[in-house]
C-alpha cells in the first residue's frame, strides 16, 4: 500500500483498475475533482471486504453497482 499526501492544486494520475481511497487530512474542507477518461462505459469494481464494510453500514450495491441506502 502507498500513499501520499498533496497540498493545493496539486494533480495525480492513478492508472484504470487500480484501486485507490481520498481522505482529506487537512482540517478544513477539501475538494476533489475526478476526471475518468476513455470510452469504456463501466460501473465501479469495489473488493467484497469493501461491499461487506458498507453493508455493515447500511448500504448496499443497487442493480446498477451503484452504491445506495440498503432497503
């Protein structure tokens, strides 16, 4: 696992299928901005301890691999 901590403006590429978490370390708001490129039409792939983590939460994956309020 690494990790790195970046200050204003700064930018980082993380190659497709790699997986990857933000956590704002500051103590003020933060804001990410997300570019997803390319042409493939794909849903978000997540490891089953993280599916198992936000169910526990009470949340769940709906039909379209969306993660929403569980039912």
């Amino acid at each position: 696992m690494e990790e790195v901590v970046l200050g204003p403006m700064d930018c980082i590429s993380v190659p497709a299928k790699v997986m990857r978490s933000f956590k704002n370390v500051g103590d003020t708001y933060g804001y990410l901005l997300v570019i997803i490129g390319g042409t493939e039409n794909s849903t978000v792939s997540r490891p089953q301890d993280v599916i198992d983590a936000a169910a526990a939460a009470g949340l769940a994956l709906d039909k379209d691999g969306k993660m929403v309020a569980a039912e």
